[in-house]
C-alpha cells in the first residue's frame, strides 16, 4: 500500500455473526460457524474489503476462560477461514469484564483505534456488522459509515436489519452496487 491510500474495511462482531452465539464460547468444540459466513465474506472480499474482528470475551475478565483458550480457538477459527480463502487481517479483543469501563470494550472504539494504527482505512466507506446495539454503537462511535444488525430483536440505528446472516449476503449480492 502506498502512503495515503486507504482501503475500505468490514469489521465484524464475532459471536453471534460469525459463531452461533452458546454463551461464552471458548472452545473448538462450543465453535459453530454461523450458516452464510463464508460466502458473505467472500462477497466482501471480492469488492476489495479488509476483514477485521472485534470482540468483547468478558469470559476472560470474568474468569470463565483464560486469554490462551481465547488465542487457541482464534487460531484454530482463522485456520477455518483460510480454508475457505477468507483472509482475515486482525482479529482484536476486549478481554475485561463490563465493570472495569476500559477503553476497548464495545461501543468505546480502542479496538477500532488499534486497527487504525496499523491501517489506513477508509471508515466512509467500512461497513460493520453486529448483533448487539454495543456493536452499532461502536460503529457509530468510531465513524464507520455503514451498519448491518443481525438478529431478530431490536438495535436502534443500524442501516440494515437482516434477521440472518444468509439473508444479508442474499441481500447484499442483489445490491452489489452498495459495496462499491
């Protein structure tokens, strides 16, 4: 990449969007991708998207699983992922408990910031997909521009709701023009 370019982006929640969401997710064994991931990222992909992943796992502040049960399932998710050539940039974590009021935790935007650091993106032109309002909040928070909430209960101010993850590729594949 050369110095000033910026390349658009599509961050994502994990559990609930990429995983079926079984509550503190931390093992291989718990992990069930979601039905719909893999072609949707591709979709992304395929129109010059970055994928990042940004998580909250309080399970770990909480002390319901250590930060290496977190990195081995990441490791073993991303190896998934390649698989179905799906490259993903980074993957960046909250690991502390909603009382602590860090500066990651979703909706704050230090997990957004630290991707930032690194890469130079066009956040007007990013899209994120969530299935919490901290996840459309944190969208909003850090400026980027579009939003997709998954989920059949109500978030406030998302761009697009979609109550699966295969309704919004099918939605998006008819609407490519929007990932321009």
């Amino acid at each position: 990449m050369t110095l000033g370019e910026t390349r658009k982006a599509l961050f994502l929640d994990r559990d609930g969007v990429i995983n079926i969401d079984h509550g503190y997710v931390s093992t291989v064994e718990e992990f069930e991708f979601i039905e719909g991931i893999f072609p949707l990222l591709r979709l992304f992909l395929q129109h010059g998207y970055l994928l990042f992943i940004v998580t909250n796992q309080s399970g770990i502040g909480r002390g319901y699983y250590e930060s290496s049960d977190f990195e081995k399932l990441t490791t073993w998710m991303l190896k998934e992922f390649k698989k179905e050539n799906i490259e993903i940039e980074a993957v960046h974590h909250c690991h502390h408990a909603p009382e602590e009021n860090c500066f990651c935790r979703k909706p704050a935007i230090g997990m957004v910031d630290a991707i930032l650091f690194e890469h130079n993106i066009d956040l007007e032109h990013s899209w994120m997909i969530g299935d919490k309002q901290s996840d459309i909040d944190l969208a909003h928070n850090a400026h980027i521009a579009h939003t997709i909430a998954i989920g059949s209960h109500a978030i406030e101010n998302s761009e697009y709701y979609f109550d699966t993850i295969t309704a919004c590729n099918t939605y998006l594949i008819e609407h490519q023009h929007k990932l321009l």
